[in-house]
C-alpha cells in the first residue's frame, strides 16, 4: 500500500520560535519537535490539527520526536506530555539530561503571570514529562508501528538529532537544527553514505541570507587574549546557555594550549550544573582551574554565562568588562546549498526560516534548480498550510 503523508507546521513554518510540525503518515499521528519562545509569544497552535480531517484529541497523537534542547524546540513540552498522554516521547539521552537546564534557564517551563501554587504544579507536570522521555542514541533504529525511526548526529549542540522516518516506500528526514562544521563540542552532521531520502524536511535558519557569513567563536579570542594579558578581567555573556557551555570549552583549550594566558575562570550556577552533569555523561569539558562564582575576587578572571550583571545573578565584579558572545550554530546559505545537492531529495519543505534577506526569498530554489541533475520542488512551508506528499 502507498504510504499517504501529510505535513502541518503547527509553528516555526516561516520563523523561528516555535519549532513543532505535525506529520501525519498513513493513520499515525506524529510531532517532529515542540518548542515555544520564552515568553510564549510565539507556541504552536494546535487548532490547526484539531479539525476535519485530523484529530478529535491531542489524546490520537502517538509518537514526539524531539531533535534537541533549545527551548525553541522543546519549550511546549510540558503541556504536551500531559495532553498526549498516549504518545511515545523520544529523544536521545543527551538531550533528555539537557532539556532540564535548558528548560529552567529561560525563567523555567510557563514563565508568565501565576501563582506559587501554580507553578509548583506545571514544574511537577514538567518533571514527569522529562522523565516520561524514552531514549534511543544514534544509528539505532527504533521500530514503532508502520515505520521505523533513526537518529543521526545533527552537529548542532550535544544531544542534537536528524529523524529519519522510514516507511516501506518513503524515507523522510527531518534536519532540526543541524551544522555543516564541527564545533567545540559537537562534529558536524553525520549521515550513512548510502542512505537517500525522498522528502527533507530542513530547517533552513539562513535559506533566505545567501549574503550571511557564519561568524566564530575564535574572533573573539584575540581581544579576550589582549584583555587577560593586560590584567583585566571580563564576563563573556551568550544568549544561550549551550553556547557559554561551548565558550567555556573554546576558553579551556585556549587556556590549556597557552594560547591564552592562564586565569579562573568562573562560570554560572546553571551552566556549572549542566557542565557537571554532562562530565557524568562523558562529554568532559571542566578543567582544575573552572570554578562557581565567588562572591568577589581579585582579577584576572574569566566569568562565562547567560546572563551578565543586572541579571540578578551573582557576579563577582560588575564593573568588569563585559562582552557579548554570539555566533552561529547552523548552516550558512552555501551549506544549505551543499547540503541539499548532495541528497536531492524529490521534495524539500523549508521550515524553520530566519526573515527574508533583501529580497533573497527564492534564491536557493533558484540557484539549485539551474542545474539540471536537480530533482528537487521546494516548499517554504507556511504554518497552518497542509502539505499532501
Ligand atoms: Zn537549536
């Protein structure tokens, strides 16, 4: 029999937030990820599967896969486990033990107006969501009823999945967010080579930014280097605490290589806690000289976190120099490119776009279906829409 395929984005179509897309193949009913913004702005909206001719009930979804743990892809899921109480949850082990940092670090799981009693419970209700997750590593298929489902190293950051759905006649790839360039903690993307896949479900962070160029971590090290040297002592501040997990380790070899000069380094209590954690789960980045903040001490020092003075997180000198650190953790225009070319896949679905770069919309369908050995009809997925594949 055929296998009949229909795809919603319920968020994160042509945006980044909300990250959660329902794949409906044959009878089955699955989530590819569950993400909300902090703030909750941006959620999925359910209501586009709760009709004719989807679902009764959140109750008939059966399977949530979860690509990683940023909370764009994994903010929802505490509402979701309690809702789809017949649903299998999966991710791998490392995203399992991430999810809980991550969660808490952004203000904890429904941040918002509620009470104290409130709270309590959605905590409890998130609690029992993580430790409801079942997990499975890479390269190991899991056989569920009507398709089998693979994780593969994204890259990304540590934990960070592709889903790979295959069913007798379809092989279905969902990217989640992925990288083309090893990191300080994770390698690239890894795929079997003989593997193919008839529809990819991207998510093209850059597929509209082909002037976008991805900045490193390294083009801070100089200026840390001169800072250090000179005597001074500086927070590193990043948006997310899997990025100051990965500034730390940046710091760390840099210290240990001597290609910066030797000093504490301090970190936050949440990423000394995910770091301490993930020491027990192999993946070692803490060295002798990495400690908690101190109240105060004398410089120079390092202090690596998320959040900088004014934050209300302790700090052991405000007027410290202070410095940003951001860069990217997925593929640059090019990559996608590259990326896409190398599987030409019958269908491409880009989801998980960042805004529109001067016009630049439909350059990389343009520019990949100028060469004639591509197969590939592009979707840019919009949310809400229903895509029969
Ligand atoms: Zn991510």
């Amino acid at each position: 029999m055929k296998t009949k395929i229909r795809f919603v984005p319920l968020g994160g179509g042509q945006e980044v937030g909300a990250s959660c897309y329902f794949l409906q193949i044959n009878e089955r009913n699955i989530l590819l990820d569950c993400g909300k913004t902090p703030n909750g702005v941006c959620a999925p909206q359910f209501s586009f599967i709760l009709k004719p001719p989807f679902l009764e009930s959140l109750q008939q979804i059966d399977h949530i896969f979860i690509s990683h743990s940023h909370y764009d892809h994994v903010g929802e899921l505490g509402y979701l486990a309690s809702v789809c109480t017949r649903a299998g949850i999966y991710a791998t082990p490392i995203t399992k033990a991430l999810i809980t940092y991550m969660l808490w670090d952004l203000g904890g799981p429904y941040p918002g107006a509620m009470t104290a009693q409130q709270r309590e419970h959605e905590e409890i209700q998130l609690d029992k969501a993580i430790r409801s997750i079942i997990t499975e590593g890479y390269c190991r298929p899991m056989l569920l009823s009507g398709y089998t489902v693979t994780f593969y190293e994204a890259g990304h950051i540590p934990g960070a999945a592709m889903v790979h759905i295959q069913t007798p006649d379809r092989s279905i790839l969902y990217t989640g967010d992925f990288s083309c360039q090893p990191s300080a903690l994770t390698s690239s993307y890894i795929l079997p080579d003989k593997v193919q896949f008839d529809t990819m479900i991207i998510c093209g962070v850059h597929a509209k930014h082909p002037s976008y160029a991805s900045p490193g971590i390294s083009r801070h090290l100089g200026s840390i280097k001169n800072r250090l040297a000179s005597g001074y002592s500086m927070y590193l501040e990043t948006s997310q605490l899997t990025k100051a997990w990965e500034v730390l380790q940046v710091i760390n070899e840099g210290m240990e290589k001597k290609r910066l000069p030797a000093a504490p380094v301090y970190m936050d209590r949440q990423l000394l806690l995910l770091a301490e954690k993930m020491e027990r789960m192999n993946i070692r980045v803490l060295k002798p000289w990495n400690h908690a903040c101190p109240r105060h001490s004398p410089g120079p020092w390092v202090w690596i976190g998320r959040k900088a003075p004014g934050s209300g997180r302790a700090f052991p000198d405000p007027q410290a120099w202070g410095k940003k650190i951001d860069f990217s953790l997925h593929p640059t225009y090019h990559e996608l490119k590259r990326f896409i070319r190398t599987y030409n896949p019958k269908t491409v679905i880009l989801v998980h776009t960042g805004d529109d770069d001067r016009g630049a919309a439909n350059c990389l369908e343009a520019e990949l279906m100028a060469s004639a050995s591509c197969r590939s009809q592009f979707i840019y997925a919009e949310n809400g829409e229903i895509y029969t594949l």
